[in-house]
C-alpha cells in the first residue's frame, strides 16, 4: 500500500463544541464571552435593535407584485387527447371521466391544452388551448 494509492477522503466530521476542558472547544464553545449571543437564543434576523432590513426596505408596489400566488393552469399536451374516443367533446367533464384530470384540481386551477405530440383523431375542444396546439387539432379534422 502507497501514500499515493490510498482513496481520497473529501468529508469531515462535523467539529463538537462544548465537550470539555480537554477537547480545546469547552467553555464557551466558541461563542467569545458574555453578552446576548454567547448565552441565549437571538434570531438570525436580530440586528442588535437596529431597524431591521427587511423593514428598511420599500414596499413592492404596482402590478406584478402578486404574480407568485396565481394559479397556473392544469396543462394538458395534445397527445393525451388521443386517449378519447373519436368524434367526442373535449371538456372539463369528458377529461375527468376518462381520467386524464383530476375534478376538484380542475375546477380550481382550469385546464389548458398544449401542442406537445401528434392528435390522429377528430376532436371538438371547448377548453383554452395553445396555438400549437389549435394546428393540430384543425390538422386532424377536430373544431377548436
């Protein structure tokens, strides 16, 4: 066995304070002496009773401030339409009987069809659907 053979070793265990005079790390652990963070709890956000940043900073106003709570619509690609037998309505209601949608999933967020894959049968669609998606559904015989 070589010094150059040997697996490399990447991870370190992870350093145990408050152990003991022995262990070099007792006492106070590492937390300097007195004061309020060497001995109790302070939360990450405290700034020693300066107007905390998250406060110092301007309100979001305008128009796009929500846009992170809007519900998205369920996407549905074209090729799952061909699970439906042919000639039929493509709703909300025909989805959710041949199980290609939740109902109450469907009823929050709404349901929108996308052009991913191939449709070879004629479909009417009475649901929001992607350009794409309104190509191929005209391309094989269905009404959009």
């Amino acid at each position: 066995m070589n010094l150059s053979s040997l697996t490399k070793v990447t991870t370190r265990r992870k350093r145990r304070l408050g152990q003991g005079h022995g262990s070099g790390r007792g006492k106070t652990a590492g937390r300097g002496t007195k004061g309020q963070k060497a001995r109790g709890k302070i939360s990450l956000s405290f700034e020693g009773g300066a107007l905390p940043l998250i406060k110092r900073l301007p309100f979001r106003r305008g128009k796009g401030k929500n846009k992170v709570f809007k519900k998205k619509p369920i996407i549905l690609n074209v090729k799952a339409l061909n699970l439906l037998p042919k000639g039929t309505t493509a709703d909300m209601q025909s989805l959710v009987k041949h199980g290609l949608i939740n109902e109450q999933e469907a009823k929050i967020y709404g349901v929108k069809i996308l052009g991913n894959g191939e449709l070879t049968l004629p479909l009417t669609v009475k649901l929001p659907v992607s350009k794409g998606a309104a190509k191929k559904i005209k391309k094989a015989g269905g009404v959009v």
